[in-house]
C-alpha cells in the first residue's frame, strides 16, 4: 500500500485496515510457528503498511 493510497479514506477506515493488518500479522507468526509455508516478506510489508497507516492517523489527528 502506498502513503498516496490512504489520502482518500476516512479515519474509520484507516482504523479498519489497520486492524485487519494487525490480524494478517498475528496470522504469519502462527503460521511460521506451526512450520507452515509462510510469505515471510509479506511480514515486513503489513508492519510498514501499519506504520504508514499510524502517520497519516497523525496527521488527520493534528490537522
């Protein structure tokens, strides 16, 4: 997910893709746990995607 792509929603739903993420990420760790086949790159891209999610959150915040 790009920064550009998250200017368009709304705080509700930042929060909502944010906490799906976070879910997608708690199901990699148990999948690596269990041996699965695991994208292990995809780990890395949830947690950016997450934290550019808590910029823009920021931002709208101070606005």
């Amino acid at each position: 997910m790009k920064f550009e792509e998250l200017t368009g929603k709304t705080v509700s739903e930042l929060h909502q893709v944010c906490g799906d993420l976070k879910k997608e990420m708690l199901n990699l760790r148990v999948q690596a746990k269990v041996n699965q086949t695991v994208n292990v790159s995809r780990f890395r891209q949830c947690r950016r995607d997450i934290a550019r999610i808590k910029t823009k959150l920021k931002q709208l915040k101070s606005a």
